[in-house]
C-alpha cells in the first residue's frame, strides 16, 4: 500500500471515528434535494486573525470537512458554492455542542485530492 493511500485511509479514520477522533454528526442535502447523513469535522468560530495586520477581528468562519470517498457513495459529484440565487445550493447541517441545528449553505469547496477530503466553507442559510 502506498504511503498516499495510508494517509487517505488516517484521514478517513480520523475524520469519522466517532469514538476517539473528531468525528461529528453532518447532514448533506444535494441541490436536488439527496441528503445523507455523514460525519466529518465541524468548525464554527466568532473570531479570525487578519492576516494583513495580525489582529483579532470579529468575524464568523463556519467550515466542514468530510471524507471525499463517503461523499461519492451517495452523491455523483462533490459540493460547490452555487452563486446563482435561483438554483439551490448545497446545504450542510450540523448540531453545535448545545444540540442546536445549524444550517448552512456551501459558499466555495476546497478538495484535498492529496489527502482524500474535502473542505467545505459554509455561509449562514434561510430556506
């Protein structure tokens, strides 16, 4: 086995063991309304570091990421921002650490084809 395929198969590990790794609960819903229910890293901060000046701004940075290959067993392609207002987007939907929804639409999609996922960077999203 190559070390590229060991590295896709820790990642994968990592980002869906539910037990000691950092695993949480995330729901996918396609534009043409497929959702399935996956698990992933979830990242929800208030603030950011501009990189410009290096001082703490307030800001509101919202990702997921999620294994490539799981996303293909369901889905026939990968999310991605949709700008087009009339289309409807990719949605992600996670709890925070209260148990409250949180749902989001996909604003840009950075795949890690190196590392077998995908970054999905969210905006806050009202159906």
């Amino acid at each position: 086995m190559s070390l590229r395929t060991l590295a896709e198969l820790d990642n994968k590990a990592i980002l869906e063991d539910t037990e000691t790794g950092f695993a949480w609960d995330i729901s996918l819903t396609s534009p043409n309304e497929v959702t399935e229910d996956l698990t992933g890293y979830s990242n929800s901060i208030s603030q950011v570091i501009d990189p410009d000046t290096g001082q703490v701004i307030s800001a509101k940075a919202v990702s997921v990421a999620i294994n490539i290959s799981s996303i293909l067993e369901v889905f026939t392609e990968l999310p991605k921002g949709i700008a087009d207002a009339g289309i409807k987007p990719w949605i992600v939907t996670f709890q925070d650490l209260a148990g409250t929804p949180k749902i989001f639409k996909v604003e840009k999609s950075n795949p890690d084809e190196t590392l077998g996922m995908i970054t999905l960077i969210l905006e806050a999203y009202e159906s």
